[in-house]
C-alpha cells in the first residue's frame, strides 16, 4: 500500500478516535447521577485517547502528518446531545447508553473497513485489529450496562 494511502487510512482512524473520545467525555459529563456508569465512560474516554497516541505514532513511523482535532459530524452531534440533555429533565442513562451503542457500532464498520485493505502494513494491521478488539469489548460492556439500566 503506497505511503500516503496509510497516512489517509490512519488520519481516518485518528480523527474517529478524537470523535470517540470527546463523546464519552460528554457522555460522562451526561451521567452525572449514575456514578457506575460515569466511571465507564470516563474510561471508554481515556482509552479512545491511549487509541489517539497510538495513531499519532504510527502516522509518524510512516513518514506522515497526523490530523488535528475532531470531524464536524462529531461536533454537530456533542452540540445536538448537549442541547438534548438541557430539555430532557434529567440524566437518562438509557439514552447515553443507546447512543454509546450507537457510536460503537459506527466505530466497528469503520474499522472493518479499514481492515478489508489487504496491504495495509503488518503493524498497522496489528495495531487496527486491536484497537478493534477493545471497541468491540467496550460494545459488549455498553450492552451490559444498558441492560442493567432497563430494569
């Protein structure tokens, strides 16, 4: 796979990873009066920002530039779940959870798609599927949570 080709699927990945990390940070903030739940997504945060430094790192070992800041559809989403969160009386945790189910789940296609580029670098391939691996753990702890949460 030709360098920049890399760099793109990897400035991809980073700018998901700046998405998902201020997502759960506003997710987190949302939580206030599930004490259980803030913790979890405090965590689903900082290890979306581990998944950032990673990136960075192999954007760098790949002679490239790694991309500043957070998509404009993540930002329109953090303003729509703030303005949400001010007309809903309230924390609901049944609605953070469906919209932590919701981002994962994006988050998975995205990286699937990432993964189907057979020339993708040994260690970029490596680093993909684990950072995969952990999203698709999280997806399972979500669903937990939001199981717990319905009854």
């Amino acid at each position: 796979m030709e360098k920049e080709k890399v760099i793109e699927c990897l400035n991809d990945l980073l700018t998901k990873a700046y998405d998902a990390e201020q997502g759960f940070k506003q997710a987190a903030q949302c939580a206030e009066g599930h004490p259980r739940l803030k913790s979890f997504l405090n965590q689903q945060s900082a290890l979306r920002l581990s998944f950032v430094h990673d990136i960075k790192q192999a954007i760098s070992r790949h002679g490239g530039e790694p991309d500043k800041g957070s998509s404009v559809v993540a930002k329109v989403h953090q303003v729509w779940i703030t303005v949400r969160d001010a007309l809903t009386p309230g924390d609901d945790a049944e609605a953070i959870l469906s919209e932590c189910v919701r981002g994962e789940k994006a988050a998975l296609e995205e990286y699937d798609e990432k993964l189907k580029c057979s020339e993708l670098p040994a260690d970029v391939r490596t680093l993909v599927s684990d950072h995969r691996a952990k999203i698709a753990q999280a997806l399972s702890e979500v669903r937990a949570e939001e199981r717990l949460a319905v009854q």
